[in-house]
C-alpha cells in the first residue's frame, strides 16, 4: 500500500542552463515546503520519450518507498495528450500519456492508473508549454504530502494509455540479436539484452559479443580490459553494454542507438557439445 515519504523525484529533458528546474521546485516547495526533492537527471536528450522511459525504468527502486516520481518529457505538451497518476505497490508515478510509463505497465510494476484531470491540484494560471510546472508539479506537491490518489481524477484501464515501440532481442539463425538502445556520460552502450536474456541463452562463460565488426568476450568490470580497450559486461542494471575502460566506447565504434548486437557461443562451446 502506497505511503506518501514526502519525496519526490526529478527526470526531465529540461538541462540546466535555463530555469525550468527550478521553477518546478519552487512550485512544489510553495505547495509542500517540507519536501525532498531528487534530481534524477535533467540531461535527457530532447523530446527522447524512450529514453527518459527506460531511465526511470531503470531507477525508481532505488528510491525509499512512498516516492512521488514525477517524469517530464513531454514533446506534445499543450496539445489534447493526457496526463497520468501511477501507483505501484509503494511507489507513485506522474507523467505525461505518451509512453513514459509504458515500460512500468509492461513489466507489471504499476497497478492503479488514472487520468490527472482535478483542477484543485494545478495552478491558477496554466501555460499551454509548461504543463510540467503548472500542472503535474503541484500534484506531485500535493501527493507526496499525502492527497489521495482516488481524488486526482477518473481510474483507467492499462491498455488505454500511450504504448512505446521498444526493440526486442530476438533469437535468429543460432544467434542472439538485439541493438543499442543508450548511451551514457561515460560513453558507454546499453543494449536492449538484458542478462536474463543471456543466461537463457548460453553459460556466460561461452559468448562472444559482435558489434561493429568486433569480437569481444563477456567481461566481469571495466578492469579486466586494459586501460583504452573496448569490451562487454552486464551493466549496474542488468543489461548488456559495450564500454571502453577509461575511454568511450561511442567515439571508439562511432555508433549510437539502434546499431545491431548479436551475441553468439563461442566455437569452442560447439566443440564441447560434439564431444
């Protein structure tokens, strides 16, 4: 059962070279002085709607239960798009309806949804481009200090609610074939291979990983590779990433989302096998 914890966290495409962050703070600190606010990350690419989605996907169990996580992508803002209130178990989600929360609704994590449409929870004076500050900040204000959910406008069914077109690995011709999906600060690759896909797949130890004509052997940390070298490794949310140890494997391989990854045994696992 959801707790409001009083916190609230922050992923936007908003940077901070402008003030957008901060007048969505100060709008929720004027509603709720008391509460905490996380800056996720405000350096999503603009408009990118996957890849805010697949970052709060990736983040929101870090926080403390009873978390208000408000996600503001929202390249159709203004328009007639609609706005969401999530609850999972224990955590509490607002967004725009266009596939942020797709993801959560996938995997199962969110079970309540509805329609944030009560005007006691906006701002007096609402500006048709920033919805972010004016609308779904105060009720992020409000649900984290404890505003029923029930209250925030009418329940709806998931299958209603703006899908997102996220590229699955595939099993083809012997060969675990996926794609890049991100990259981060650091350079580094995530694919859309998770290591659950892997070890379905094959022992760990028997893959090899193909990307841009290389060849590279799963690795266990950054180390294991000489400083400058590329290689692969399961990343700190379980999925499969291409990196370069102290370098970048984005400038290395001069590739970005959607380059192809195919994950093959390696021959001496096939030999094995004959024995």
């Amino acid at each position: 059962m959801f707790q409001p914890a009083n916190c609230i966290s922050l992923l936007t495409d908003f940077g901070l070279e402008d003030v957008y962050v901060g007048q969505m703070k100060g709008t929720i600190l004027s509603r709720n002085p008391t509460a905490r606010i996380v800056d996720l990350c405000h350096a999503i690419p603009c408009q990118d709607v996957q890849a805010a989605a697949l970052m709060l996907q990736a983040s929101w169990q870090f926080f403390p239960a009873g978390t208000v996580h408000l996600t503001v992508v929202d390249p159709g803002v203004g328009s007639d798009r609609r706005i969401l209130a999530a609850l999972s178990a224990e955590h509490l989600f607002i967004a725009p309806d266009n596939g942020l929360l797709y993801p959560l609704l996938e995997d199962g994590t969110i079970r309540q949804v509805r329609f944030l449409d009560n005007p006691a929870l906006a701002a007096a004076t609402i500006s048709p481009t920033f919805h972010g500050r004016d609308i779904m900040a105060p009720a992020a204000a409000r649900l984290a200090g404890g505003f029923p959910f029930a209250k925030v406008g009418p329940a709806i069914k998931h299958a209603v609610c703006v899908h997102l077109h996220l590229p699955k690995p595939v099993l083809k011709e012997g060969c675990l074939q996926g794609q890049i999906l991100a990259r981060d600060h650091f350079g580094n690759l995530r694919s859309n291979i998770s290591k659950a896909d892997l070890h379905t797949f094959a022992p760990l130890a028997e893959l090899l990983v193909h990307i841009c004509g290389q060849q590279l052997p799963l690795s266990r940390a950054y180390t294991n590779a000489p400083p400058g070298t590329l290689l692969a490794l399961i990343d700190s949310v379980g999925c499969l990433e291409i990196a370069v140890n102290q370098g970048s494997a984005a400038e290395v391989l001069a590739c970005a989302a959607g380059e192809p990854v195919t994950v093959r045994r390696t021959a001496s696992a096939f030999s094995l096998e004959r024995l």
